[in-house]
C-alpha cells in the first residue's frame, strides 16, 4: 500500500515511485527527463536503491509546470533552467549546507509616466528610408499570395497532372 501525499512530501528521501505519485506523473517519464536534466541525477546508496532528496522533487515539479503547463519544449525547459538556477546534481544535494535561494524573479514592470499633450501630428508624415522599397515588396508578395489561392481553389482539369497516390495503405472514409 502506498502511503498517501501528506506522508510523502514530508519526507527527506523520495524514491522515484514516490516523486511520480505526488506529481501524478508516470516513472518513464520522470526517468526520461532524468536523462534530459543531469541536475537531477540521484543520490545512488548501492546498485539498486536511488534516493531524490526535496531539491529534486522542486526541480521535477518545476519542469512539469514548465512542460505541461507553460507548454516549454524540453529544449526551451532546459534554457529557461538554465537561465534562471543551475540546481543542484547527486552529489550536490547530499552534501549538507545552507538551502538553495529561490530563483530570482523578473522585475515587475515599471509604470511610464503619462506624457503631455503631444504637438499635432504633421498631415503628411515622411516615411523612413526604404519603406517604400518595404511596401512594393508586401504588395508584391501578397499579390503573389492571391495567385496561388486562385490556383489552388479552381478545381482540376484535364490534362493538369496529378499529384502521385499517398504512401501507405487508403482506408475508406
């Protein structure tokens, strides 16, 4: 029988059984992202028994916050880690010592100050240098865009060619 969540987060060690319960994550997938993030290599007491400490746990709970709900790419998890606190590997976490700081928050925002009356605007305002070239491009390129959509809409005619069978066998629909 497995005890429940309030029995486990109180404890010092967690074995990776423990971490995939009260994260509701399955073990694969916490021994996957092992591999991924070596900061988060276990504490190895014999062949066959790893220990995660409390850091690990955060650590893992960080990344499933950051995978599945901020939708992170392992790579973009692993940057944003990796920016923020580089966090503790095995043998890290067993040494004794003062606790890890949280990560640094961003700074909030600054509020602008409100600006005075601005001078009215000049009826014909000058366009910075190449903007033109800019706008005959987008015109140019949408314009491009309406022909293929022409193409693409009108339906196939004889003699056009084909594209080739899918690969793979057809179900019927």
């Amino acid at each position: 029988m497995r005890p429940d969540n309030k029995t486990l987060a109180s404890q010092v060690f967690f074995k990776l059984g423990d971490i995939a319960a009260l994260l509701d994550i399955e073990e694969y997938v916490l021994r996957y992202w092992r591999t991924k993030f070596p900061e988060i290599e276990p504490i190895k007491l014999n062949q066959n028994r790893n220990l995660y400490t409390a850091e690990h746990l955060e650590r893992f709970r960080e990344l499933k916050r950051l995978l599945y709900d901020e939708r992170y790419t392992l790579a973009g998890a692993r940057k944003y880690l990796d920016k923020t606190d580089p966090g503790p590997t095995g043998a890290e976490a067993a040494a004794p010592g003062p606790p890890r700081a949280p990560a640094p928050k961003p700074p909030a925002p600054v509020p602008k100050a409100p600006k005075a009356a601005a001078p009215a605007p000049d009826p014909q305002p000058e366009a910075p240098a190449g903007a033109g070239l800019k706008k005959e491009f987008i015109q140019e390129l949408s314009q491009e865009l309406r022909e293929i959509r022409e193409i693409l809409s009108r339906p196939l005619e004889r003699g056009d060619p084909v594209p080739p069978p899918p690969k793979g066998p057809i179900t019927p629909r």
